[in-house]
C-alpha cells in the first residue's frame, strides 16, 4: 500500500509513483500538481455619493489573492452582473460610467482551483439633480403693509430663502427659513425674495 503524504502548503509539487505489476515489472510515473492559496476578497474602497448623472470615483480593491471580476447590482442583492473588461484591482470611472440611480459594485475573486469569494460591497448613492421649482408670484403692497406668505413647488432638494435688496447681488440667507413656505413681516421698501435648492451633495 502506498504511504499517505500531506502537503498544507501552497505550490508546486511532483510525485513520483513506482509500481509493480503481478509479473514483476515496475513502472514509473510522475505526477506534478499545483496547492493554490484559498482566495481572499480583500477590501474594497469606501461608499460615494455624487449627483444624478456624474461619474464615481475609481474603486480600489486591496488584500486579495485570486483573480478579479468586477460586477454591480443595482439592488444590493441578486442578480450580479460582471462588467465587462472589469478585471483589474481597480474599476474605473469608465468602467462604471455616468450614473442616473443607485448602483452597488462588488469583486469576486478566484484563486486558481478554489472556491470564489467576494469583496464587501460598495454603495454608490446617487443625489436627483437639484431643481429649483417655482415661487409664487410677484407682489405690490403699500409701505407698512405685510405681504403673503411666498411658496415653493416643484423643487426637489432642501431650500435656503434668501434675500436682496437689488434683486442682482447682496442675497442673504434668511435664518431659519427652509420650508416651501416663506413667511414675511412687515415691508417698507422694495425687497426681493430667492430660494436656492441643494440636493444631496
């Protein structure tokens, strides 16, 4: 009976066998085979936000041992589609392209014979472009008096009313003010009223 060897470590090993057959021949044979390192995922580089339509920043993946495929979901979860070409430790903004909603990316990593692992998962948020929407409409009081209320629709992003004296330059933030709906005081000079709108990043 042939002995058992064990081999824990990876590389590259050759066997040689003899055996001898009922009529006292012995034969030869050498075998050559290969103990691959399990895989390691590694670490991919951190979460993004950007804004509807931009590019993300590169993802970098460290630590890993295997082969990589890239691939993205636009769940979190399944299904995983590879990306094409998308084998380096890095995914490239190219590779990722202009983004319109939230995209997660994830590597897969495959070490010669072993079993695939993955990454842990990046997130990259995607903002809705910011809009500004509509402001009621203009007013004409009389001095003293105390205009209506001025109201934002349409906009999508967190509001900031501001205001001027000019109506071209000299906007103030208005404490506080960040609802659709602007309240004002008394008036005794023309005034001018904006709101500016933000989503996200």
């Amino acid at each position: 009976n042939p002995s058992k060897i064990q081999y824990s470590l990876p590389g590259v090993y050759s066997v040689s066998l003899a055996v001898t057959n009922e009529c006292g021949t012995t034969q030869a044979t050498d075998k050559t085979f290969t103990i691959f390192p399990f895989s390691v995922g590694g670490t991919a580089s951190a979460n993004q936000t950007i804004c509807q339509g931009s590019t993300p920043a590169p993802i970098v993946l460290t630590g890993n041992t295997g082969t990589i495929q890239w691939q993205f979901s636009n769940t979190g979860g399944a299904p995983w589609t590879n990306i094409a070409g998308a084998t380096g430790t890095t995914l490239t903004s190219a590779q990722m392209g202009s983004l319109t909603l939230t995209r997660h990316y994830q590597a897969v990593v495959t070490n010669g014979a072993c079993p695939s692992v993955t990454s842990n998962m990046i997130t990259i948020t995607v903002n809705p472009a910011s809009i500004g929407g509509t402001a009621s409409s203009n007013q004409t009081i009389c001095s003293g008096a105390i205009p209506n209320a001025l109201t934002l629709v349409g906009n999508t992003g967190t509001i900031q009313w501001q205001s001027s004296t000019t109506g071209t330059s000299g906007w103030t933030n208005i404490a506080g003010e960040t609802n659709t709906t602007l309240v004002l005081g008394v008036a005794t000079s023309t005034l001018y009223y904006q709101a500016i709108v933000t989503s996200g990043v």
